[in-house]
C-alpha cells in the first residue's frame, strides 16, 4: 500500500542511505571484533549500538510514515494505514 506520491522519507532518502551505510560499517566492524577474539563485552556493547542505531532509523521511518502516508492519506484510507502501521511498531517492539 505505497502512498500516491511516493514514500514519506523521499525529502531525507540520502540522510538515511548515509545512516544506513554507517551501520552496515557498525555490523563489519563486529564481524571484525570476533575475528580479532575480542572481549565479549566490548562485542556486546557494539552489537547494542547497532541495534540502537537502527532502532533511530525505524522510528523516523515511522514517523515519516504517520505524517505522510497516514495523516496525508484520503480519509477512507487512514484507518487501513494507521493499522498496517500499527502492525509494524508492534513488529519493532517485539522482536527481542
């Protein structure tokens, strides 16, 4: 269910393609500590961080989301959207 005129994040694509690559960079560098036989604890504290970096891009995906492509929605549309967006925080705040 793509909104007509594209998806909410459009205006900051390149900030998120640029966090993206730094967290791709994050979860190298983890592969690299285990590798290196790192102390589990420093491993630990940057898969934590990886995770918490991620975590910042869902949420301004769904903030993104709520403003454009729900609230932005045609009325007979926002109910659909708010419970498939629904669906996807309670995916984000359950995986662990």
């Amino acid at each position: 269910m793509n909104a007509p005129d594209g998806p909410g994040y459009t205006a900051t694509k390149d900030d998120l393609l640029a966090r993206l690559k730094r967290i791709e960079g994050q979860v190298r560098g983890v592969s690299r500590m285990i590798e290196d036989e790192r102390y589990c604890i420093d491993v630990l504290t940057q898969i934590s961080a990886a995770q918490a970096a991620l975590d910042k891009v869902a949420l301004g995906l769904v903030d993104d989301h709520a403003r454009h492509c729900v609230v932005g929605s045609e009325p007979e549309q926002q109910q659909a959207r708010t419970a498939e967006l629904m669906g996807a925080v309670g995916r984000l705040v359950t995986r662990r």
